[in-house]
C-alpha cells in the first residue's frame, strides 16, 4: 500500500495514469507529452509498475503500458472508503452483518450438539 501511495504523490505519475487510462501507450509515446527527460519518464513509469498500478509487455522493440486495472480500482476504492465519512459508517455496517451472519450458523453448530 505504501508503494501505492508513493506513486500516486507525483504529478507526473498521475498524469501517466490518467493517459494510459484509455490506451495503451509505448515509453516514447508517453514521454512525448512530457517536457522531462526520457530516462525520468522511465524511472516514473518504474515507480508505477512496482505499486502495480500499470504493467509493461515488450512488442518487438518497444514496450507497451497499460493500467492494471482491477489492482488500480481495488486500491483506491479502499482508500475512499477509509476516508469517506458515509462509507466509513457502511463499512462498519458491513462488518456487522458478517458477524451477524457467521453467529447464527455458530449457534445452529452448538445447538445440534447438545
């Protein structure tokens, strides 16, 4: 999570994402919309493959990024819910029907043993 959190402080990481958000997009191409070195462009788009955020597949001579797309969904909608007050308060709803749900069968074990 730290990765995660570390990646997305940068404005130019999340720039990265917001243009491979739609499209795949090789090094160069993304580095095109930067005015930062090619090498710098490199090193962001290192930080965001070891958050998980996007990953990387070599065509021939170029490599290719994309968004990971469910890890990038999953992480960030558990950071709203941490932060939301409303989710907050649904989470911890949530958490009481589970419990509810796991007591009755709890219940019905010991019930039938005795």
């Amino acid at each position: 999570m730290q990765r995660v959190f570390e990646a997305l402080a940068s404005v130019v990481r999340r720039k990265i994402l917001a243009y491979l958000a739609h499209a795949e997009l090789t090094a160069g191409e993304i580095a095109a919309r930067f005015e930062i070195s090619k090498p710098a462009v490199s090193q962001h788009l290192g930080v965001l493959e070891a958050a998980g955020l996007v990953r990387s597949e070599k065509r021939g001579q170029y490599v290719y990024y994309s968004l990971t797309p469910d890890n990038l969904i999953n992480t960030l909608n558990d950071f709203a819910q941490e932060v939301c007050p409303v989710s907050k308060v649904l989470k911890a709803e949530s958490a009481t029907i589970a419990a509810d749900q796991v007591e009755p069968d709890s219940k019905r074990g010991s019930s039938s043993r005795t």
